[in-house]
C-alpha cells in the first residue's frame, strides 16, 4: 500500500494514492446495495477504455478516459469509485491498479486565478506523473461540480472569469491526459448534472446513474450493515434475518442508503439499555426509528430535478 499526502502550494487539497489491491478497500465495492448490472457496466466500461485507448487513436475511438457517475447524495457513488480501482485490480495484467482521490473543493479559491492555476497543476503535472509508469489508474473526482461549472451559468456573485479559467483548465487537462496517457481513467461523481458545463458532460464516454434503493434495495442494505455490525454485537446476526425487516424498509421508503445504514444508530440510541448494549437493538426499535428518521426530514437531500 502507498499513500501520499500532498502538502504544497494546494494546501486545502489532500490527494490520496493508494496501489491496489489494498484489504481497506476490499469490502467497499460489495458495501454498496445495487443492481448488479449497474457494477458490472462500471467495471466493463472502465477495463474497455484502458483496452481501447492503449490500442487504437483518439481519432478513431473518441474515448476520453472519463466517466460520470451521477444520482442523487448518499446512493454510494464515491465508494464505487473507490472500489472500483481495487476491482479492477483483479483483472489487469499485473494485478494491480493506483487509486488517485482528489478533492476537488481544496482547488476552487476566491482569489484571482488561483483556482485555474491549482487545477493546471493537479490535472496536467501531478496526476500524469504518477500515470507515466503505465498502471492502470483511477482517477476518482468526488463532486466534480465543483471545478467543472457550467459556464453559462457562471454566477455574478462569484468571480464568472475564473469559473471560466478554472473550468477551461479542466477541459483542456482531459484533452491532454486521454492522447498522453491511456493507462488514465478519471470517474466523477456528481450530484448535479445539471450545474456541470456542456463541454465537460460532451467528454464523458459513459454515463451511468446510481439510484437511490429500491424496498428491496434497502432490506438487503439493512441486512448488510447489521452483520457488518455482528462481529462487535452477535445478536446483531440474527436481527438481521428477521422477516419484519421489510417492513422497517417500508417505512424508510424513499431514503438514500447512507440515512438507511444511519438509521441502526438510530435504533439504538433510542433507549438506555441499547446504549449500553447495542446488541440489545430489537426489530422493534428498528421500526421506531424509521419512523423518527422520515418525521424528523432524514431523507434531506432531495433528488435533484434533471434526474425525477
């Protein structure tokens, strides 16, 4: 495992890299409660670029290493990304893969071109001369909103020049990084298409949506968080084989994954003794919190109106 911190002119930017397969990131790509096919379009897509682009031109194949994961807040695509490096892992040639995360937030800043300037740096220096190497690497862009902004909907409350610049850079970083290095995929995830420019969603080869869970959807998401649970808590095994797990599903109808595991916590704080004991957590318990978590607007984030 290798992991780097970048501590430079970014300062509000932490950049990880890992080389898989890595066992902290083993459990992330099943963790995540979708339709198999969804995964598995992922994988594919990501394998077939690194295949596609190492063998054939752009002007033939029009790949630009990108794809775009998009739905609304808290249905997993950022674990996806994550998992997603060490999947691929498994079926490249040298059994290895790198992870690059980046957070995009760190390289947006009020002052003037700075953020054109931090994005040059990440996308055109940084990232390609970790790729220079050949590995098979992901490049995961978490919220990708954020430094590729439409810019016909640059706000004048902001500064519109640098939006522009900042988005430019990014545009022509994609260009330069899909003929220089095919070993690169970048995966962003978003949860607004609709703030993203043209230009940029005109690049993306593949896009692919990550729901929210369906009643089956959250059962098994419950199912799996409480036996993750069991190891700590062992009654916890068999909470989770109760059949009136549905109908706690049922009342959770409607919330994004990332509230359907908090909901357990919220079972347990619900009464002393489950405190104390979490193991101690009933299906009872697990129904009342349903229904506090949908009372208490748990759900939240709301799905965005390009994806109803």
């Amino acid at each position: 495992m290798q992991i780097d911190y970048a501590t430079d002119q970014m300062a509000e930017t932490t950049r990880t890299v890992r080389v898989m397969p890595d066992p902290a990131y083993a459990g992330l790509w099943d963790s995540i409660v979708l339709d198999s096919s969804i995964k598995d379009r992922l994988l594919r897509a990501t394998a077939l670029s690194l295949r596609l682009r190492a063998q054939l031109p752009f002007e033939t194949t029009a790949l630009h290493g990108l794809i775009l994961l998009y739905g609304p807040p808290g249905t997993g695509k950022t674990t996806l990304g994550r998992g997603l490096a060490h999947q691929l892992a498994g079926i490249t040639a040298d059994r290895q893969a790198r992870l690059v995360e980046v957070n995009p937030h760190g390289l947006m800043s009020a002052e003037h071109g700075q953020s054109q300037r931090a994005v040059t740096q990440l996308l055109t220096e940084y990232v390609p001369s970790l790729g220079d190497d050949g590995m098979a690497t992901v490049v995961l862009i978490d919220e990708v909103e954020s430094m590729a902004v439409a810019r016909s909907e640059a706000s004048l409350a902001a500064n519109p020049a640098d939006v522009h610049r900042a988005t430019d850079a990014v545009l022509a970083a994609l260009d330069s990084n899909t003929a220089q290095f095919p070993n690169l995929v970048f995966v962003a995830t978003s949860n607004f298409v609709g703030a993203l420019d043209e230009a940029f969603l005109s690049r993306v080869d593949v896009h692919i949506h990550v729901p929210a869970p369906d009643l089956a959807g959250i059962v098994e998401i419950l199912k799996h968080a409480l036996r993750s649970m069991a190891p700590a808590f062992a009654s916890l095994d068999e909470l989770a084989c109760d059949p009136r797990l549905e109908e706690v599903a049922r009342r959770l109808a409607g919330a994004d994954g990332r509230r359907v595991r908090k909901t357990i916590m919220e079972a347990m704080l619900g009464r002393h003794e489950t405190v104390l004991d979490p193991g101690g957590t009933t299906i009872n318990d697990l129904l009342a919190a349903a229904v506090r978590v949908m009372e208490d607007g748990g759900i939240g984030q709301r799905l965005p109106e390009e994806l109803k």
